[in-house]
C-alpha cells in the first residue's frame, strides 16, 4: 500500500443526509392507509442509476486493489497448506526455506492489517458502519465492532500461535512436523479466507456508491 501522507483527506464537512423520523399521525385525522401497506413504502430503496464503464472503474479501484494484495496472500497459504496437509514440501524448497516463507508470510499480513486498522480503516468508517471499530456506549448500550475488525482478531489468534510454533522449530526449540503445521493452520483458516473474500466485496462498486462519491474516491488511501 502507498503511503497515507500522499492521500489528501476526505473532508468531514461532506455527511450523509440524516432522514428524520417521521411524527405519528392519527388515522382519523389523516385518512391513512393501513399500517402494513406504509410499512412496504417506508422499506422499499429507489434503485440506483446504473453505473457507466468509467464509474464502475472507479467505484471499482479500492477493491481491485485489495484483492490484488489478499490474492497473494492466498497463494501463499495454499502453498503452505498443501505442503502441511501432503508432508511433500514444492520441489527444491528445504524444511528452512518452508518454516521462512511462513514467518514471512505471517509478518506480511501482520503489517497489512497494521496499514489497514491505522490508516484505511478509520476513513472509511467515517461512513460505513462496516468498518466501524465500536467500543462506544456503556453496558448492554456498548456498540460492537463490526464484523471485519471481530476477524481480524480471531486471524491474529491463530497468527500467534502459529508464529511461536515454526520459530520455536527454526530454533531447534521442536521438531517440525507437517501434520502439527496443519492443525495449526486449521484453527484459522476458515475466518481468514472469509475475510480475504467479504473485505473485498465490501469495497464493490455496488456498496461504496451508497456511501462515497466519485470525488472522495479519490481520496480514501489505499
């Protein structure tokens, strides 16, 4: 990712329109209809224009890029995980080179995150409750994070432990073993391709037009 002191910030003068609710009115006085028939019209959203070629491309742009880095992180897990899950590492690779491109794998997506919960995340929170961190309110009251940052934590769980097991085998600390190496990675990968996949979808043309223009595009740093 680029660095964030390039991106010029989205103003916060610019807010969604707040729809205030409407006040209760007596049936008698305003010959309404039943309450069922004005619950569908208040449910139903007017569709949005459809997008030009251009506007999709640039509606488009954060979650092409996305996926650009998660994709790499995917082939590098499925490379791990065959090798755990065969007990035959890719031809030419020693038992070092492996438990290496797993810490480096692990320190990839450690920063990636790092990038993402400190310089995209927020931004884009401004609007989309998505990325919303939560934390606000007290007691029962409190808002949860959104789901997305909830996965982050569960991945990093699993990081952990992963990490500790191949440096205590790159030491000498254990004896490396694949099937141990495929457990470890079981316990976490469920939720880390789940979120490879939403995070992206999230950022799709379709979504982001609810929340940003064309403009603030631009600027949300990616």
């Amino acid at each position: 990712m680029p660095s964030t002191e390039q991106a010029r910030p989205i103003s916060d003068d610019v807010v969604p329109v707040e729809v205030s609710e409407a006040q209760p009115v007596e049936a008698e006085e305003a010959g309404a209809e039943p309450e069922a028939a004005v619950t569908e019209d208040v449910k139903s959203e007017p569709a949005l224009p459809p997008l030009s070629a251009h506007e999709y491309r640039q509606y488009n742009k954060l979650a092409a890029r996305m996926d650009m880095f998660h994709e790499h992180f995917r082939q590098t897990w499925t490379m791990l995980y065959q090798a755990a899950s065969s007990g035959r590492r890719p031809a030419g690779m020693s038992l070092r080179q492996y438990i290496d491109q797993g810490l480096q794998f692990l320190s990839q997506l450690t920063l990636h995150h790092g990038i993402e919960e400190q310089h995209v995340f927020p931004v884009l929170a401004r609007r989309m409750p998505e990325f919303q961190g939560g934390g606000k309110g007290k007691g029962k009251g409190k808002q949860r994070a959104a789901e997305l940052l909830r996965q982050h934590g569960e991945i990093h769980k699993g990081m952990d432990a992963m990490e500790d097991y191949l440096r205590r085998c790159r030491c000498g600390e254990a004896d490396f073993e694949s099937a141990v190496m495929k457990a470890q990675m079981d316990t976490w990968g469920a939720v880390l391709w789940k979120h490879l996949d939403q995070e992206v979808e999230t950022l799709r043309p379709e979504n982001m037009r609810k929340y940003w223009s064309l403009e603030d595009i631009k600027h949300i740093p990616m």
